[in-house]
C-alpha cells in the first residue's frame, strides 16, 4: 500500500479557549488533489495551519512522508517539501516579479528557476522587471503558484487561489495545478469555487462546525444531499 503524502490524525485544534476543529483525520496520496471544502468558518484555515505547524494541535498527529511532523517547526516541514500558499498571495509585493521568482528557487539554478516560471506563465516574464504589488489579482496568484512550483515540493497546501479572480484566470491556474499533480506533486486544495474543483480533485472533504461531515469522491460531493447540505453557500 503507498504511502500518503500527508496524514491528519484524530485532531483537535483551536485558538486559546475556543476550538475550531475537533478529531479531523485526512489523507492526501502521492500525486492526488484533494479537496477541502466546506461553508465559512468551518476549520479550513486553521487546519491548513495545523499541518503547516503555525498552531500546535491540543490533541492528534500531523504525519508528512511516513514522518511525524507534529513537534516539527515550520521550516523543519518545509525541508520535507511541504508548501503553503496562503490566502491572499504568497508573494513579496515590494520585490520585482524576478526578484520573488529567484528567492523562491534553489541557490544556483537561478536561470532554471526563473525559465521553469516563465514557460508556466508567460505573462510573468513579461512582466519581470514590475513591482509584484503592483500586479492584478490573477498576476500575483499565478506567481504565488510558481513560487510553490519551482521549489520542487512533494505536496502544496493552496487556500482559496479562486478569490476575486476573473474565470479565465482561474482556469489558467488549475489546469497548471493539474499539471503540477501530473508530474507527482501532492495538493491539498481550500477552495471556494465547488464545481471547478471537484473536476479535477480525486477525493474530497467536507468540513463544518471543525468536523469532518464528508469523506468520498467528487461524484459522490455532487450528489444533491452533500451539495445541498454543506456546499451550495459555498459555490459560485
């Protein structure tokens, strides 16, 4: 049986004296998308912090690679190749495009770093002298998903990178995200845009009130119970 990329174990997680997520257990296979989905204020965020290991769980495991990582420091679980794309752009917004592109890469592959960025989106290349700030919503997200790409991670959490974007631009970034899982790379997907997800999602989860409410495959998300119960305010 392979191992999963990642593994959540039985865990309970909050913020002082409120807890946000109780006994949430997931796993995300070697090169799969996995969806992560449920209404505001579910636990999405903070479960993505958990595995991150910017909040310690009261209770439960994080398991990166057959490793657990749950008394890891963040970058401890970075050199195991995890990657977090937060919401709202991880980019540097007073450093060039170049500039965020060659930081995010390995030291002396440069050049490579900086071709492998511009082959996934051209527009970035023609844009590598600009302020990162000073780009559109959809320019900053796409170089926040080569920032993730040109790392060579083994699996990549990405929350809501729909948010305020033009359709078009949103399908340009998950067919790259497809791409991405294609050559084996791992994604745990927060993502408010239900239907564009679950086409290119391999299992989903749902999660309410910091409980698991679903586990199965997109066909199954779709069914009219699950949509309608835990995703419809979610939706486009």
């Amino acid at each position: 049986m392979t191992e999963n990329v990642l593994r959540v174990d039985s865990v309970t997680a909050g913020y002082d004296d409120a807890i946000v997520l109780r006994d949430v257990s997931l796993g995300v296979g070697p090169g799969s998308v996995v969806a992560l989905l449920g209404p505001n204020g579910a636990g999405k965020t903070t479960l993505l912090n958990v595995v991150t290991g910017v909040l310690q769980p009261s209770s439960g495991r994080v398991v990166l690679g057959g490793e657990d990582v749950t008394k890891r420091a963040i970058a401890q679980r970075a050199k195991r190749g995890l990657c977090h794309i937060p919401e709202g752009h991880g980019v540097f917004p007073s450093l060039t495009v170049k500039e965020n592109i060659l930081l995010a890469g390995p030291r002396g592959k440069e050049s490579e770093s900086f071709d492998k960025a511009v082959e996934a989106f051209p527009v970035l290349g023609e844009r590598r002298s600009q302020i990162a700030g000073s780009l559109s919503g959809g320019q900053q997200q796409m170089l926040a998903v080569v920032r993730a790409y040109i790392q060579s991670p083994k699996l990549v959490l990405i929350d809501e990178v729909s948010m305020g974007l033009a359709p078009v631009i949103v399908d340009q970034i998950f067919e790259f995200i497809e791409q991405i899982a294609a050559q084996g790379t791992s994604l745990l997907l927060v993502e408010q845009y239900v239907s564009r997800v679950l086409a290119i999602a391999s299992h989903v989860y749902v999660l309410n009130r910091g409980e698991i409410a679903f586990s199965g495959t997109p066909q199954e998300a779709s069914s009219s119970q699950v949509f309608d119960t835990y995703l419809s305010a979610a939706s486009h």
